[in-house]
C-alpha cells in the first residue's frame, strides 16, 4: 500500500508475491468483521478505489479525477468535448483512438476498435479502470481473492454496502460535526426528555 493524495491507501506495483496481498485481503475482512461489532478496525483509511473494488462498484472518471486531476483533464475531459476524440488521438501521436491503452486492449478486439461520438462514454469508463487498476491488477486480485474468502462480494451486494459505508466501516468518521450531532439527537434522562 501506499498513500495517495487523499490520504488514503492504494496498492501500489510490487515484486512481493501473490501471497501477501492475499494476506492483507484477508486481514483488511477480518478488521471488517471487527468492526462490525462496533471496533474501529483500521487506523488508516483506504482508498475510494480500492473499497469500490471490495464491494464490486465500476471505476468511473469521477475516481480518476479525484486521483489525478492532470490525467483527467487531458485525457478524459478534452475527450468528452465536441471534436475531442480526434484532438486527444493527435494530442497522442496516433491516426486513431482505438479501445487500448499502450499494449493493453481495454476490451478483447479492443485494439481495432475505434473510439467513436457513440461509444466513447464506454471508451472512458474502461480507460478509467485501467488507469486506476492497470498497473496493479494482478494484485488487487489476490487482495479481491482474500477479502472475499472471509466476508464475499455476495454478502456484501446483499446488505447493500457502498464503499464509502465500507470506509466508514473499517476507518471511523475521520471528524464530528458536533453542532449537528446535537441538532438531530434527542437527549433522554431520568424520564425528562430535552427536545
């Protein structure tokens, strides 16, 4: 893992083997299971991307522009313009943009497939993915793999948790609005009720 300007974690490339991330899968599910019995599991936070991945929710560009602004930006932003599909594949050196990003097909057949006015919102969520998860895909799923042997994707779809539930969940609230907390609590005591 590493930390992101969210500080937050994200795994990141490694030679470690397969293994460990399997470990640390298993590990971050146990302190899920902790916490559900009310523990604060984690003293860190995990990357929205990687707690989209646990819960089994889509990368979007949203998440890319969270993580990187300038990417975002050059490359899906200018994209989405009118004339963009044709500005990013010159920004690129290429006479056409097609469904892969460097030897990577974003989608099998991707790499003769061209981007077009009428696919180019699946072209950015693939592309968004593979930015995200590209470089570390194999990783994150030995993470996957043993998160999932303790507490599975089906459990979790079934209860209807969110990764931003699943944040909260592992981590805590990182603060307290306390004048809020007040306004929509209701204090009991010795019969007399305080409204």
């Amino acid at each position: 893992f590493k930390e992101q300007d969210d500080h937050a974690l994200m795994l990141i490339p490694s030679s470690r083997p397969p293994a460990v991330y399997f470990a640390l899968g298993r590990l971050v599910a146990a302190a899920l299971v902790h916490a559900s019995y009310g523990d604060v599991a984690l003293p860190f936070r995990l990357n929205d991307c990687m707690l989209k991945y646990i819960v089994g929710q889509p990368i979007m560009a949203a998440d890319v522009r969270r993580r990187d602004p300038v990417f975002y930006r050059h490359r899906i932003e200018a994209l989405l313009k009118p004339g963009g599909i044709q500005e990013v594949a010159g920004f690129l050196l290429v006479d056409q943009l097609v469904f892969a990003e460097g030897d990577r097909e974003l989608r099998p057949g991707g790499a003769s497939e061209a981007v077009t006015a009428d696919n180019v919102q699946e072209y950015v969520q693939l592309l968004s993915e593979e930015y995200v998860c590209g470089a570390v895909r194999a990783e994150i799923a030995q993470f996957l793999e043993g998160f999932h042997g303790i507490v599975p994707l089906e459990l979790l779809r079934d209860i209807g948790m969110s990764f931003d539930h699943l944040g909260n969940f592992l981590s805590g609230v990182p603060s307290l609005d306390v004048r809020a907390w007040q306004r929509h609590s209701r204090v009991e005591a010795a019969g007399v009720t305080d409204d």
